[in-house]
C-alpha cells in the first residue's frame, strides 16, 4: 500500500484528476426524487465578467464546506449555479472593445450591439464559472443559469406585468444617482464614496426686502445655487426663525426664493445654521422639496454640464455663458462672480466624501429623471415580519437589527437603467398617444427648438418624458387601447440588474412554471453573502419571494466576514496588497486555500489574510500526508476489529478523542462556525493523532509478534478513514486521495457517510489516563530542558500522585511512560525515591522525579529556571492586563475571554511549579 502515496503530495495533478473524475461520475447531480430531506443553496451569481477574487474564495468555500457535509450527511443536495448578466459592466466590456476598434454602440445600433455582448458573454464569459470548479466547487453544474436565459427573462417579464398591475411598479421623476459618462442611473452600491480635500463656500443671500441683512450658507458645489427654491434654518434657532416666510434674493438669478423652518434637514450648531435647498441636485435637499413643496429646478445635463435649458428657468445671469460648460468649469465661473460681486465671503478647505462609479470612477450626479420605481413599502412589511419572527435567522444575530433598521426605512427602488445590455423594460408607447412625449435622445422636454421628430427617431436613439402613458404588457401590444393606432416603440431602458437576480431563489428552479424542482427545493436552506450585499440582494430576495412564492426564498441567511490583507487594509489593486486566490492555489494548494479562509471565519470578525498563514495550512496538508503514508507503512499486516472497550489504551484514547471531535465538529457546522470547526478538526489531527497517537503506537507497529499489533493496525486505519471523511467538506480533494488508499467502502469519499458521534467509543477512563500522561510527560520535558538533556538522553525517572486513585492509573501507563519519556521508569512510591540528585517537579498532586546525572551544572539549571520564571511572570502579567481592559472585555467574544482566563490559570500553575524547582535547585547549590 506504501507506494500508492507518493513521496510528496503534489495539489494540482490531484485536484485536476479528481475533480474531472468527480464530474464525470455526476457525484453533484441533484434530482427532487433522490432520498433525503432536501437542502438546497444558491450560489450568488458572480458577474460574468468577474475573475475569482479572495472574497469569492471565502463565500464559495463555505458554501461548499456546507454543501459536501449536508451530502454526506444523506440530504438531498443541491448547490444551484449560475452568473449574473451584470448590465453595466458588460456593457463597458464591449464597448471598450469597439473603442479600440475605433467603433461604438451607437454607430453600430442597439441590435447589432446586443448581438456583439452575446459572442462575448459566449467566448469570455464563463471565465469565473472554470475558476470556481479550480476551487472545488460541487455544484450541480448541468443546471448551470444566467439571470438573461430564456427561462430567467420569462420570469423577469412575469414578475414586472404583476407588480405593475398591482400598482407597485410606476414611472416617475425623482432624484436618483446619475453617471455622467455611463449615462446611466446606479443603484447606491453601485456608488463608491471617496474621501477628498474639497473646498467650502460661504456665500451671503441677501433679503428681498432689506439687502442689508444677508443670510450666509455654506456649500461645496456653489454652481449648484442657480437651482435653489429655498434657503431652510431650523424653526426653534433664534437668530433666524423670525425670518421665516421671508424672501432672500439669489445670487447671480433674477429670482427671489423663500426662507423655510425645517428641523430635519437644518443642524443649527453646524456652520452658519443657514441652508441652501436645491431639490434637483441633493438627495436630502429633494427631500426638504417634497416636505415644503418646493419646485425643482435642473441645471444640469446627462453629461453633467450646465443645461441652456435649465439655467434658462433658473433666471441665471445669461452674462456668465454657462451653457454647456462642465462642473468643474462652471463652478470657477460661478466662484468669480460670486467674489466680483461680493456675495462670496470666504472659502476654506474641507474634507469631503463624493460618490463615484464603480465601474468608470467618474463622479456619480445626483440627478432629476423619469424612472421606473417599485413601490416598495408594501413588499417590504411582509420581509420585516419573515425576520422579526424567525421565519428567516440571520447569522450572526447582530445583523439582524441592521437589516430590520434599513428594511423599515427604505426608499422607493429606481430599477431603470439607461443602458441596452439587459432586461429591457416591457413598456410600449403608442407614437400616436405620445407624439409629443418622445424626444431624440438630446433633446430636452420642454425645449423651445429642435425637438426631435419621431420620423427620425429610431427604436434606440429616443427618451421618454414623465408625461407619457405607457402600455405594460408580457409581449408587444398589436393596437392602441386608446386610440387604436398600431404604431409602437418600446421604452428604451433596461432593469436594474438586481431586479432579476431578486428572483434567483425561485426563477432559477423553474418559476413560473410549478415543476417539481420548485416544488421540492424551495424554500432554498442556507444563503451564504457578504455583508455588502445585505441590503441589495438579500432583501429584495425576501420581499419578492414573499410576494411571488408565498413563503421565504430561505431559512437561513449566513454572512461571512470581508477578506482584508495582513494588516487589516482593504485589498486594492493600487496599493499592491491583493491576494490572488488563483495564484495561492497554485502555489500552495486549493485544500490549503480553502482550510485557510474556513479556520479564519470567525462572526463579526473581519480576516486578515497573508500568505503565511496558507503556507502554514499547506503544511498541514503535507502533515496529513506524510502520516497517512506512515500508516500504509503498517496496514498490510493482520488487523483485527475488537469491541472498543477491549481494544489497547492508545487505541480507546485516540478512539474517544475522535469520537469528541465528530461531536464538536457537526456542532460547530451546525452552528455556522467554520473557524471553530476547523480548529477541531486541526488540533485533533496535528497534536492529539500525530504528536501522541501515532508515538504511542510505534512499539507495538514496530514488533511483528505484538499481541496488540492486529487490533492497532484495525484502529490506526479505522481512525483515519473516518478522521479523512470528517475532513472532507474542507479538503476535499486530499481527504480523496488518502481515503481511496485505505480501506473503505464505497466508490467515493464524496457520497459516504459523514461520521457521526458513537456512545461505545467515548472512553472517559482513557481520558482521564492520559490527562496523566500528558502531564508527566511534560514535567519530565521541562525537567530535560532545566537540566540541559539532550532530547535522546536516556534518563532514569519516577512518577508519583498523591491521589490514589490517579495512581492506580499510572501504573498502568508505566510502559507508555517509559516509551515516551525515553528513559527508565523506576517502580518506586513516592514515600521511596532517593532523598539526593533528584529533581521533583509537582503540579496538581502530580510528582515527576529527574535523576540529576553526570556533569549537570546546576547554576546554568538555576540560571534558566529563573529565566522560564521571568517569562512566566510576564506572559502572566500581559494576560491579565488585557482581562482588566474594558475595552478588551467589552469586545471580545466569549470564547476569547474564556481562553484568556484559562491561560492565566495554566501560568499560575506553571509558576508555582517552577518556584517549588527553584527551591531544590537552590537547595543542591548551597544557596
């Protein structure tokens, strides 16, 4: 059996054999009438233009750690795949390709477009799904989905109709987060916020009827002010709220705007207690507009420069020539003015965050537009009661309360974007009933010249004013209910990407159909996200599975933590700190990776990843390895399958911390704690199966004719099979490849049993015997290194307990103490050790006697005794300190604590030990 396990284990030959054989096999197959209870995952759609990064590493780890358990734990699995359609980022894709070929979207027109990101998605699309098989990943992938297959678009143009018929979906004009140079309305995660060092403006507003006093405000962006309604301050602010209802003239306008009490929007002990209100450029500030009714004035255009139009209906000062000019043009105009004409009354730096793309990194404008909205209030009262009553459990518990915090203060979702990759909007407008609502895409509603005539307005190049009436239907109306005519364009835009994989849960196993995939594993069990995603994804899961299934899309969601580099930074490709899964694998292994990132996962804990720490865990891969070929060393001999209680002490010791491992392990899954779970399965294996096991079984391996030989080699193969098949959710393709050499049943670890705890071998008198070796031992090795024994040194010792019925115990362990402890044991009772040139060390009524031998030079033994002392001291007095934080206290789980305390009260021990040594020593000396 030896040579079936190579010298060194090599990951890559390994896991590409395995993972195609697995394939092959169809060993991740699901179907709704396999046996078991079903337990059904799905996978959060990458983009199909992603690359596997270290987040995705950890969430599709876990994932599988579950996925592999509940298999073999019997269920009826399925791990649904699939990929998102990620309109925005598809789309700049492509259209960076047609740029370098010196085309764009628009010459080549929105059908020829559509066809050029379908040849892309089909060649370079599916690059994440081969990289998350590199993973591991057992996904049933003969049911893989993308949010636009055929199946998926059904549902999408499903969902849409009923919500609109439901008057949960409408068309409006709000404030929605704007990309000048995608042009494109974003969803907020689809905004990353900087920090900059920007500029705050102070800018006097004089009153209209007393230009003597003048209201000052500050600002950052001062060209918006062409687009104020108002100036707000707080009603109980004494400075100003007699000037409530009063007018204040606008600077660089020919208007007069209102002066307006508003306690949310208004901190009277920031700044100057003055605020500007310019509803079309400022979320907070459309929010004041609609509580004050307040008109909305854009100055902007899509591409973010100063619009003749609106400028014209803000009464701007036509002699600063703002058209057309960009922002950051237009607020030096602006500022100049401001100064010449002496409104402006100091600008100082200020610290600032702005909104950019995540795609393009172009600053993101909040900007006045006519979408399309869900309603959603109403879906979301049901997905705050799913939660509040444990319908669905998040895990950890501490966000259920920032779920619940957001869920019942959310806004209306803006679910049209301005892009042509995607679902687009099932709307048609009648060019009959709207000829004077649809508008060449340029033109402004409202615009005195130059509107666009529908004879020149494709099916792509058009907008939609607010104006319009809609017809929403799941296929193209044949004639106008109104005015019967017959000509249509559909409404150009596209949803929101997290509109369809809001259905993913339910769409993706056959809805609308009611097939027997639905019917069996809906709702799903486990969702497994991030954090930043809760709000996006999941919820917007909940709700609409609520409204289209009737039940939740699952019972448990489980966020993981983010992956940040070693000291805790976030990982940017700028700063040079990323770490690249692909790579790692490569280097060190997938097992390696994926243990990693598992024994890591700690709740409300971010990781702190280096690479150290996987080479430190492909170390443990090669443990694994090179104890395994250890054993096959031993495994062909007889082996005999004894009763546990009749089996050898080493043999009911290893059989019964096994037995404690399978426990914990299963509980600490069960429990979401892949880190605790993980530290089991690796303490176990490393410190208890090699440093001890493995040592205590030597003899009897190493003796042909040792009565206890065929019982061992039974247990040493029997622990390892099942040790391997516990392992296997984590490591999956090492756990294969070691099991296949041993003796087993079955054709693969992937479909045995997981192990599950057995009451015959927990061994609680072998417990407690070898807490007495492991103790003695480590007296004896802490007397070895006092006295400056080489570790090879035959010594004489004796071992003694002033507890009788521990004693009783260690008569019996006399052999395994000889055999560890490398030296001769001496019978003797404590009452009969030699009063002379011997060493007693005593912890807990545990004596272990050291013959002092030889030329021992008992001052370099005082010497680094005192030195263990200090060392102790310190470590003790560290420990403590951290006890007596509050703040440590305070943010520390349980555990930790716990660990701490027991840290103090292992040095306590130790110190007392070491000071009972430094006695005798002393006592030898003369001292």
């Amino acid at each position: 059996m030896a040579s079936q396990l190579d010298k060194t284990y090599e990951p890559k030959a390994v896991e590409d054999r395995w993972y195609q054989e697995w394939i092959r096999r169809g060993y991740f197959q699901a179907a709704p009438d396999k046996p078991g209870a079903p337990y059904c995952i799905v996978i959060p759609p990458p983009n199909v233009t992603g690359s596997l990064h270290v987040g995705h590493a950890l969430n599709n780890s876990l994932q599988d750690i579950l996925i592999r358990w509940r298999r073999m734990q019997g269920r009826n699995v399925l791990w649904m795949p699939g990929t998102d359609h990620a309109g925005i980022a598809t789309q700049n894709v492509v259209e960076k390709q047609l740029m370098q070929e010196g085309a764009s979207r628009e010459s080549l027109g929105r059908e020829a477009f559509l066809e050029r990101v379908w040849k892309w998605k089909a060649q370079s699309g599916g690059t994440i799904i081969q990289q998350l098989k590199r993973l591991g990943a057992s996904c049933d992938w003969s049911r893989e989905r993308f949010t636009m297959d055929e199946g998926l678009s059904k549902a999408v143009l499903e969902v849409f109709v009923r919500l609109y018929e439901d008057g949960l979906i409408y068309r409006g004009e709000r404030l929605i987060n704007w990309c000048p140079r995608c042009l494109t309305a974003l969803s907020d995660i689809e905004v990353e916020h900087e920090d900059i060092k920007g500029k705050l403006y102070s800018i006097e507003y004089p009153l209209a009827d007393d230009p003597n006093v003048r209201l000052t405000v500050a600002t950052t962006r001062p060209e918006t002010l062409l687009g104020d309604t108002a100036v707000a301050v707080h009603p109980e602010d004494e400075r100003y709220n007699r000037l409530i209802g009063k007018q204040v003239r606008l600077p660089l306008t020919g208007r007069t705007i209102p002066i307006v009490g508003d306690a949310i929007l208004v901190d009277r002990e920031f700044g100057t207690g003055a605020v500007k209100i310019t509803p079309a450029h400022d979320f907070n500030d459309y929010e004041a507009g609609e509580r004050h009714k307040l008109p909305r004035i854009s100055i902007l255009t899509a591409r973010a420069e100063m619009d003749g139009f609106g400028l014209h209906e803000a009464q701007a000062d036509a002699s600063l020539n703002l058209a057309l000019k960009p922002v950051q043009k237009a607020r030096t105009i602006v500022v100049e003015a401001l100064t010449e004409r002496g409104y402006l009354v100091k600008t100082e730096d200020h610290k600032m965050a702005i909104g950019k793309c995540y795609r393009c990194k172009t600053v993101v404008e909040p900007y006045l537009s006519p979408q399309w909205f869900v309603n959603i209030k109403p879906l979301a009262e049901p997905a705050i009661k799913a939660v509040e009553e444990g319908r669905i459990r998040i895990i950890p518990e501490g966000w259920t309360n920032n779920y619940l915090g957001w869920m019942r203060d959310i806004k209306d979702w803006c679910i049209s974007r301005q892009i042509w990759w995607g679902h687009q909007i099932p709307a048609w407008y009648c060019t009959n009933c709207n000829r004077e609502h649809i508008l060449k895409t340029g033109h402004s509603a409202g615009a005195t010249e130059e509107h666009g005539t529908l004879h020149e307005i494709s099916k792509w190049n058009f907008t939609v004013t607010q104006e319009a009436k809609p017809i929403v239907a799941k296929s193209a109306p044949t004639k106008c209910p109104d005015c019967g005519g017959e000509d249509f364009l559909r409404d150009p835009d596209v949803l929101d990407t997290w509109f369809s994989s809001g259905l993913w849960p339910f769409s993706t196993l056959g809805w609308p159909e009611q097939t027997a995939d639905l019917k069996t594993y809906y709702p799903t069990a486990t969702l497994v996200t991030g954090l930043d995603i809760l709000f996006f994804w999941v919820a917007r899961m909940i709700m609409l599975g609520l409204k289209f299934m009737g039940d939740v899309p699952f019972r448990e969601v489980y966020i993981h933590a983010l992956v940040r580099d070693a000291e805790g930074q976030k990982m940017s490709k700028s700063k040079g700190n990323v770490i690249d899964p692909l790579h790692v694998m490569e280097q060190f292994g997938t097992d390696a990776l994926r243990f990693t990132l598992a024994s890591m996962a700690s709740p409300g804990r971010d990781i702190k990843l280096a690479e150290e720490r996987i080479e430190g865990y492909r170390n443990f891969a090669n443990k694994i390895w090179n104890a395994a070929r250890f054993a096959h060393m031993y495994l062909d001999g007889t082996k005999e399958a004894r009763r546990p209680s009749e089996r050898s002490f080493p043999d009911r010791w290893i059989m019964s911390r096994l037995n404690d491992t399978i426990r914990v392990v299963g509980a600490e899954l069960e429990a979401y704690r892949f880190d605790r779970a993980a530290n089991a399965l690796y303490q176990f294996f490393w410190h208890e199966y090699c440093d001890w096991y493995l040592e205590l079984i030597k003899p009897v391996l190493q003796d042909p004719a040792h009565p206890q030989g065929p019982s061992t080699r039974h247990t040493l193969s029997e622990t390892l099979e099942v040790w391997l098949r516990l392992l296997h959710p984590f490591m999956p393709f090492l756990s294969e490849e070691i099991w296949q050499t041993l003796p087993h049943e079955g054709e693969t670890i992937v479909l045995r049993p997981y192990p599950a705890a057995r009451e015959d071998w927990h061994d609680g008198a072998a417990e407690d015997a070898f807490r007495l070796l492991e103790q003695s031992i480590g007296l004896l090795r802490t007397g070895r290194v006092l006295l400056n024994y080489p570790p090879g040194k035959q010594i004489g010792f004796f071992v003694a307990h002033d507890d009788e019925g521990k004693s009783r115990p260690l008569d019996t362990l006399r052999g395994d103490l000889a055999h560890l402890g490398k030296g001769t044991l001496s019978p003797a009772p404590l009452s009969h050790w030699p009063t002379t040139n011997v060493l007693r060390l005593v912890t807990e009524g545990l004596t272990v006697g050291i013959a002092v031998e030889g030329d021992v030079d008992l001052k370099k033994a005082l010497d680094r005794l005192l030195k263990q002392i200090a060392e102790a001291d310190k470590e003790s007095q560290r420990v403590e300190g951290k006890l007596k934080s509050a703040d440590f206290v305070s943010k520390a789980p349980p555990e930790v604590i716990a660990e701490h305390q027991e840290r103090v009260r292992s040095l306590s021990r130790d110190r007392a030990m070491l000071a009972n040594s430094e006695q005798q020593l002393r006592a030898m000396l003369g001292a």
